[in-house]
C-alpha cells in the first residue's frame, strides 16, 4: 500500500467517529431542510440530462395541486401499506423473495419511502452501500416527514418518461393538462409504465402497459378509491384492509 493509501486510512480511523456525526448531523439537516422545500433537482436527473436527448421536464407542485386518481394509483401499484408500515413492507420483502427464487425476473419490494430516499437523497447506481444508505434515510423520512410529503415527494420527482420528471411534466407532456386535471385512466397510465418509463410509452401503450392499466384501476377500486386517501392521516395499528387478497 502505498504512503499515501496508508496516510488516509490511519486519518479515517483516527477521526471516524468525527465522520459519523458529521454524516449525521449532515444528513438530519438535509432531510428536515427537504421537508419544507422542494428538491431543486436530483442525481438521477442530472444523469439523465448527460446520457439522454431532448427536453429536460421539472415542475414541482403542491400536493394539494395532484389529482386523487394518481395518488390513489401510485400506492395501489407500488406501496399498497404505506400508510401504515414504517419504512419497510416486510410482508413484500417476503413475497418478493420467494419470487425470486421460481422466477427468472427480479422482483423488487420497494416501498414509497424507500424511492424518495433514492431518488432525492441518493445515487442510482445499485449496490449494497446505496441500499444500506436507502434503508437509513427511509427512516429519517417515516421520522421527520408526513405521509402525505412523501406522496407528495414521490409523485414529484419520480422519472414518468425521458427526460420527463414528476407528474406534473407528465400530465402536460402526454395529455396537455395539469396534474390536477388527471382522470383515472390518464393517472392509471402513468404509473403503468414505472418503474421503467423509458421502455415504455404513456402515449403509445402496448398491450403490457394496456394490462397493468387495468390491473391499477382494479386495485384503485379494491383500495375503496379516493377514499384511501384518508388512511395517510390516520395513524394505525392495524391496517383495515386485507392486503393478501390483492394483486401487486
């Protein structure tokens, strides 16, 4: 090794626990600071804006300002218990696991908290440091921030297509109207093509992008719609809802 490497690594050792709660410290201030203001832009963003051709599509707005529809479709599709797990779905986790040992594809158990931990504190390249990273912001996030800001986070930054990011930039890019405008369908449509919306197209859907649109307005209907809702506020020990009889 040499004497530089073997300067550093006795300098690491020697100040780590500085390093710990100045990581800390760092990373409460930047999460209650994201609790109050929009993310200006993200990593993921700015990659996109380097590798990626076209017109770049940001628009935050209030979480008042979103259709129910999506709201209500975003969690029926990917968070199902978000407003009663902390962080984590162990139940999916579970799910996804088993999964994966019968099938070829990947399944992922994701929850809402742990994308907006990705998307606006973290990188997007995999690996088990980001996913340990991942997992300790989502509990700043259950900690610091509302459901509700989450959703609205979420709903905000998520990539919805090329270059194209929240679902603002969405609703105007694919149907000319605000977020707020957005019908059932025109919501369902949107979430169908995530987690891969530069594979696939809200304008042009296919037949997968036509099936999993159906399957999230059954799920929306299945979550007693709009009504939903509601659950973000309220705080519960047990869920009122039986979640196995539900498709993911």
């Amino acid at each position: 090794m040499s004497d530089f490497l073997m300067k550093l690594k006795n300098n690491l050792l020697a100040y780590y626990k500085d390093i710990v709660v100045g990581f800390i410290i760092l990373s409460l201030s930047w999460v209650l600071l994201m609790r109050f203001f929009p993310p200006p832009i993200t990593l993921l963003m700015i990659t996109r804006c380097v590798t990626d051709e076209g017109k770049f599509q940001y628009d935050w707005v209030n979480y008042n300002d979103i259709s129910p529809y999506i709201k209500v479709c975003a969690i029926a599709s990917e968070d199902q218990a978000l407003p009663f797990h902390y962080g984590l779905d162990i139940e999916a986790i579970g799910k996804a696991v088993n999964l994966n040992k019968k099938s070829k594809k990947t399944f992922g158990a994701s929850t809402i908290t742990q994308q907006v931990a990705k998307n606006v504190f973290l990188f997007p390249q995999r690996s088990y440091f980001r996913k340990v990273l991942e997992l300790y912001f989502s509990f700043l996030l259950e900690t610091i921030w509302s459901k509700e800001r989450i959703m609205e986070t979420y709903l905000n930054v998520a990539e919805m297509g090329t270059l194209t990011f929240g679902v603002e930039a969405a609703a105007q890019e694919y149907y000319n109207k605000s977020a707020s405008k957005l019908s059932l369908s025109e919501a369902a449509t949107i979430i169908a093509v995530l987690p891969s919306p530069r594979k696939y197209s809200v304008k042009n859907p296919g037949s997968y992008v036509a099936q999993r649109r159906q399957e999230i307005v059954s799920l929306f209907y299945s979550l007693d719609g709009t009504n939903y809702l509601r659950e973000l506020y309220v705080k519960s020990d047990k869920s009122l809802y039986d979640f196995s009889k539900y498709k993911k």
